[in-house]
C-alpha cells in the first residue's frame, strides 16, 4: 500500500515544498528519526515530524502504527492525518496529567484519520489549551482519562474554534469538554458509553447536530457559571443515558439553549433535567420525540423560561407525557 500512497503523494510533495523546507513530513513504522523526514526517509515519531515540518504543513502516516511514546507538544500550525487505509494511533501516556496531543500555542490545528488511546495513565487524547482553530475529523477516541479527571478532549482555548465531524468518543471517563468562551461545531459525533457528561458545555457556545449520545451517565451538559452558556442540539439521538441532558446556570450567568427534530429515548432519569439559579435561563423545544423515558422534562430549581411550538411527542415515559411551557408564535 505504501508503495501506491508513495506515487500518489511524491509529485505533490516535491511541487509544495520549497528548497528550504518541508511543508509535508512523512511518517512510517520503519521509518528513523534520524530521517529528514521526506517520503523517500521518513521519521518514525510524531515530535520529530513536527520539527521538520514547514508552520502550516502536513504530516502523513503512511502505516498502521503507534506514533508516540510520550507526549506530544504541538506549537505551530499543522495538518495530522493518517492516509486513507491506515491506522494512525496516538497515545495518552505517563501519568494522569500528560495527554497524547497538548496543543499549547495560538495555532491552527487539523486532524484526520487518527486513533487516539490511552497507555497505562494519561489525562486526555487532545487537550486544546491555545489553539485558536481545532479541527477533528473521522478520527476515534477510545478509553481515555482517569477515574477521577481526564477523557478524550478538551477544547478550552479562550476564544477559540473548534470543530468535530464525523468522530466517535467512546469508553473514556469524559468525552468532549468545552469550555472557556469556545465556538464549538459537533456534527455527526457518536458520543457513547463515557463514565461522566458524553459533551459538556460550559460557559461556552455550541452547535451539535446529527450525533448520537448513548450510554453516558449524562449525554449533554450545558452549564453556565459567571458567564454566559448556549448551545444548540439538533436531528440527534439522546438514548440509554442516566439523563439525557442536563442544563443549568449558576452563581450569575445567563444560560439559552435550543433543543430540536431530535429523540430523547430510555434515559433511566431524565430525558431532559432543568436547574436555574437567579440568573435567566431559556429552553426551547421545538419538534423533539421523548419516549420510554423515567421523566420527560424536569425542573428541579427555579422558574426557567421553557418555550415550545406545541409540536414536541411525549409518549410512554414513566413519569407522564405532560409538557408545561410557554406557546411560541409561528414565525
């Protein structure tokens, strides 16, 4: 296969990198880190690529392997992916506060095709502290994080952009955690069977859409605390959690979120939990199924603006198929 990827890539690399530079590092399982990294000698590590590569290159995997050994410390703007037909894996490794990738500058970062796993201890698969942009594609996280802290990834760059397609998080003790005034877009994310929140958002800003949450302890959380929270989840699949989604404002700040065309089904709790403090807190329903949950829609706190275009279905939930909010208008 390597020899196919090889005449395909070989042409584009030599017209994309200048003479004084590789804006494309190559990796390979028998690749050496004394390489200089060009496809003809590939590096074997994921550090020794990112020293050659260009700010704003690339770095392919050619084979299936594992392309760390500890963690790695990502400072410029690059490309990871791994060619169509491989397995390019990515460990958490060392101890509970070392994640796999820990990107800690203000970069523009994509990833694509990657495994990320964890070895022994490690804190998250991708851990987003500066990043500007993030991007996450068609790649898998898998048993990540501790017991008590860590998961598959955190996106918390102050101000940042994150955007998740086409990826499953599974297994880990949290999936995705945004936070921090992050922009963030899911769509089409398989978010199942994590110990804590599947996605929590938290004073933040979401879009998840076409995802499934499954077999979390929570699918979704949105929670403002001091600052503002708001997300958007729409055309997806909330089933088999202890609750479905849990959304609440505390100490000051205002939370809103939109919930829409999306079935809430066998969450064991709460389909949906409602917790507001002083500060204005807003939900909108707007065409949602929830069935054969223990409990609908459930205000534990407050008197939160609940608001609905009476086209919501409640069947068979144990604790009845009422909905009280407020009518909205046609528009």
């Amino acid at each position: 296969m390597r020899t196919g990827v090889a005449g395909l890539v070989l042409a584009a690399s030599i017209a994309c990198a200048p003479a004084h530079a590789i804006f494309r590092a190559y990796l390979a399982a028998d690749g050496s880190d004394a390489n200089p990294c060009t496809l003809q000698q590939p590096c074997r590590l994921l550090p020794a690529a990112l020293t050659a590569v260009d700010d704003g290159g690339e770095i392919w995997m050619l084979d299936s392997a594992n392309y760390n050994t500890g963690p790695v410390n990502v400072t410029k703007s690059v490309s990871i992916l791994a060619v169509p037909g491989v397995v390019g894996s990515v460990v958490a490794t060392g101890s509970d506060s070392n994640s796999g990738l820990d990107i800690t500058a203000a970069v523009k970062v994509s990833l694509r095709n990657l495994v990320f796993v964890q070895l022994g201890s490690g804190n998250y698969g991708v851990s987003n502290a500066a990043a500007t942009e993030l991007t996450i594609q068609d790649c898998e996280f898998a048993n990540l994080g501790s017991f008590i802290s860590g998961g598959a990834i955190s996106a918390n760059a102050p101000g940042g952009k994150v955007t998740i397609r086409d990826t499953t998080v599974r297994n880990s003790n949290s999936g995705i955690s945004i936070g921090n005034n992050t922009q963030a877009t899911l769509q089409r994310v398989r978010v199942l069977n994590n110990v804590n929140a599947g996605i929590s958002v938290g004073m933040a800003r979401a879009a998840i859409s076409d995802s499934v949450l499954s077999g979390n302890q929570t699918g979704l959380v949105v929670v403002a605390i001091g600052s503002p929270a708001s997300a958007t989840l729409s055309n997806s699949k909330v089933s088999n959690n202890v609750n479905g989604v849990n959304f609440q404002n505390q100490t000051g700040g205002p939370a809103s979120m939109v919930v829409s065309g999306s079935t809430f089904s066998h969450n064991t709790t709460n389909a949906i939990v409602v917790i507001q403090d002083a500060a204005p807190l807003a939900l909108t329903l707007d065409g949602n199924v929830f069935t054969h949950n223990a409990t609908a829609l459930n205000v534990v706190q407050g008197a939160p603006a609940i608001y609905t275009r009476s086209n919501n279905t409640l069947r068979n939930n144990a604790g009845g198929d009422t909905l009280t909010a407020t009518l909205l208008a046609g528009q």
